[in-house]
C-alpha cells in the first residue's frame, strides 16, 4: 500500500524552500524522509500566496479549495515527481 504525504507550506513560504537549509540544497522531504518510510508517496503543494504589496483576494477557503482539488486530480497516479 502507498502512503502519501502531503506538504502544505504557510502563506508567503516557498514549496520547496520550506522544507530544506536555507544555505543548502538537500530537501528532506525529497533526500532523507523517503530512506526513512518505504512505500511512500510524497506531494508537495505550491500555491501563490505572495503577502508583501499583494492586491490577492483569496481566502484560505479558497486555497484549502484549490489544495483539495489538486489532491484530487492526482490521487490515482502511482508515480508523480515535480521538480
């Protein structure tokens, strides 16, 4: 059985980023977390949600619907890699 993980980063944060040294270039969710469970599935959620000057008027209804949708979309797929 596949396992999923699903990595949401907090608003203003960077889908990668958030998950890795700011000084290096290893992403633990990607190069340790999947040595650490087998069988696992790994899903990491981008969405624009930029704070500083924006003029965006989406609601975190609005994101969680987008992130629900998104999860939706690719929960048959059995490989799936964004890089």
């Amino acid at each position: 059985m596949l396992t999923s993980v699903v990595a949401v980063p907090g608003l203003g944060s960077h889908a990668f980023g958030s998950w890795k040294s700011p000084r290096g270039y290893r992403m633990w969710l990607r190069d340790f977390l999947p040595a650490d469970i087998k069988g696992l599935r790994i899903l990491i959620y981008g969405y624009d949600s930029i704070l500083k000057d924006s003029t965006c008027t989406n609601s975190i209804q609005h994101y969680a619907r987008q992130l629900l949708d998104a999860v939706s979309s690719i929960r048959s797929r059995t490989n799936v890699l964004y890089t």
